[in-house]
C-alpha cells in the first residue's frame, strides 16, 4: 500500500472544499517547511553550542527566552510571510502582532502560534513542540490587519494543529473534519500519514499535572487528584501520574493512550499560566475533533472571548469521561 505523504493530504482534503482557494493549503505547507528546519537545529542541540542556553532576553510573559526559541520563531514567520496568504501573525515569544500589512494586499488569514513549547526542555534533551492555530480574518481584505483579528474565540479556528519533537517528530492537525498525524522521515525530509484518524479514548488511566503545585490549587482540583490516587478495582484506580512539563508532549500521549492533562489556577496563578490563544485553544480543537473535551473548569475553553493576546486561562483537557468527572468536584 502506497504510503500517504503530509503534501499529497493536504492537496487531497482541499477537495473536500468546493471553491477553495489553496490558501490554508498553502499555510500547513508553510508550517510544515518551517518545522523541518526547526527540527534541524534541534537535532543539533547537544552539538552545536550556538543555539543551546537563553537568549539574553525575556519574552512578554516575563519568561527568558531560549536561542531556539528565538530562532523558531523566526523561521515560522519567515516561512508564512513567503507564501502570501497570512496578513499577520501572533506569537507567544512578541509583545504584539506582526502585521505583513502592504507586502500582501489579498491575505485573508492570520495566524497565532508557539514556535517552541516547552524549550526549557531542550537542554535535557526532553520532547518539545510547536502549537499553530490558524483564523480568517474578520476586517475587510486589503486593509490593514488589526488587534480584532487575533482576538476570536477559539470556535472561529479554520484550523489548528502541533508539531512534537521527541523520539521522532510528529505533525498533528485538524481542520475541523478529524484528526491525523504524521511522522516524518529524515532520510528522504518527508511527513508520512502514520495515524490517520485520531481519536482520543473516551476514559483513560493517567492524569498529568503538576503536583509540586496541588497545595496551591483550588479544592475540587485537589480532591480529583486524591480520587485518581485511590484504590478501586471497579474503575481501575489508582490512575498513573504523569507530567512531562512539555504541554505537546503531555497532550499527545494523553490524545494516544487516554488521559487528562490539567493547569489550573493556583495562588500564584489565579488566571491559570497557560495561554488560551496559542496553546489552550489549539489543543481544545484538536482534542474535540478527536472526540475529547476542553474547559477551564467553568465553560467550553473555544467559548472565551479573548480580551488580550496574552491572554491566559486555566486548563483542562483529555478523555471526555475523565473531563466531565472532573467536573463533578
């Protein structure tokens, strides 16, 4: 059987869209010629010292930026400038949009993106990621992009998908019609359709969160905690505790095997730490799409209207039984 590759899939599924331009076929190939090159470098990180270590610099959210980070995102809006059909694009590691205003007079999409999630990992040699999400815009074409076209609620995403980097690199996206991965081959510099299809179980056997925090997290948060840990043959508890501290890599082994992954508020944190434009509301399409669920504890996270870019929320995401039993502390 011929195997599937990650461009002839996009060309393919273009069809199931009548009158469709090519543009958000022409995005995933920008996304997937930036991620093959980011991949590069990471391949290079215990090797090539120049881009191990920080940056010198600290992004909007106060956090010191990794080498790769920077370089990430630099090819990411590099790579979606080229093609001519993104008006601007947001990123975690900006204090603002970058708008493509004048160079690209007909773009209609914008896009928001982490170009590197979870780079305080890279180090440890630890799987990191990148989370992409793709909007039309809602300003006339032509015009120059504005604040308002970043700011949607996550049920406006056309599409919305993450790229892991571990033991090999994966592609995972959706566009709102299912879920399916694609692992890539650096002999030949191709992503294969590996799993077509994705879809989380329904109950799973392991909860992700960080527990050096629970002391600092709201009751009902503690008290699930403490259920997973009980002992209870009927439900097959106690459930496995895993956290990587890698939000792609939790998520894509919770999407495979079954779990929930959970970033609540804490005293420290009382809006949560997770950003809803470029990670919560990625992963809440995706994990819907594969038959999940996602909220921040009080409503459907693609239901937020974001007030900000940087907009943080808490975050709860997985199996949908274990998401709704949550639900009930």
């Amino acid at each position: 059987m011929k195997a599937t590759t990650l461009g002839e899939f996009i060309l393919e599924k273009q069809e199931d869209f009548p009158g469709s331009s090519g543009d958000l076929s022409r995005i995933l190939s920008s996304i997937r010629l930036a991620a093959k090159i980011v991949n590069q470098q990471i391949n290079k990180a215990g090797l090539a010292k120049h881009i191990l270590g920080a940056a010198g610099s600290e992004n909007i959210q106060g956090e010191e930026q990794q080498k790769l980070d920077v370089y990430a995102d630099e090819q990411f809006i590099k790579a979606l400038r080229a093609r001519g059909v993104v008006c601007g694009i947001a990123s975690e590691e900006n204090d603002d949009y970058v708008a493509f205003d004048g160079t690209i007079p007909t773009a209609k999409y914008v896009v928001m993106i982490d170009p590197l999630d979870g780079s305080s990992n890279i180090d440890v040699n630890v799987s990191i990621g990148t989370i992409f999400s793709v909007y039309k815009r809602v300003t006339p074409v032509g015009t120059p992009v504005q604040l308002e076209d970043f700011l949607q609620e996550g049920n406006k995403q056309v599409a919305a998908g993450y790229v892991v980097y571990g033991s090999s690199t994966m592609l995972v996206y959706t566009t709102g019609n299912g879920v399916n991965g694609f692992t890539y081959d650096p002999g030949i510099g191709v992503f294969f359709l590996s799993h077509p299809d994705m879809r989380i179980p329904d109950d799973g056997r392991i909860y992700s969160i960080n527990e050096g925090n629970l002391k600092a997290c709201p009751e009902n948060i503690k008290n699930y905690v403490a259920y997973c840990q009980e002992s209870d043959k009927a439900t097959k508890r106690p459930y496995s505790g895993r956290y990587i501290g890698s939000l792609v890599a939790d998520f894509h082994r919770n999407l495979i095997k079954g779990g929930i992954y959970i970033y609540p508020s804490t005293a420290k944190a009382p809006n949560g730490k997770l950003r809803l434009l470029y990670e919560c509301n990625p992963f809440a399409f995706i994990a819907e799409q594969a038959g999940g669920k996602a909220t921040d504890g009080e409503q459907r996270i693609m239901d937020i209207q974001p007030t900000e870019l940087h907009q943080r929320v808490p975050f709860i995401v997985g199996s949908k039984n274990m998401v709704d039993k949550l639900l009930t502390f």
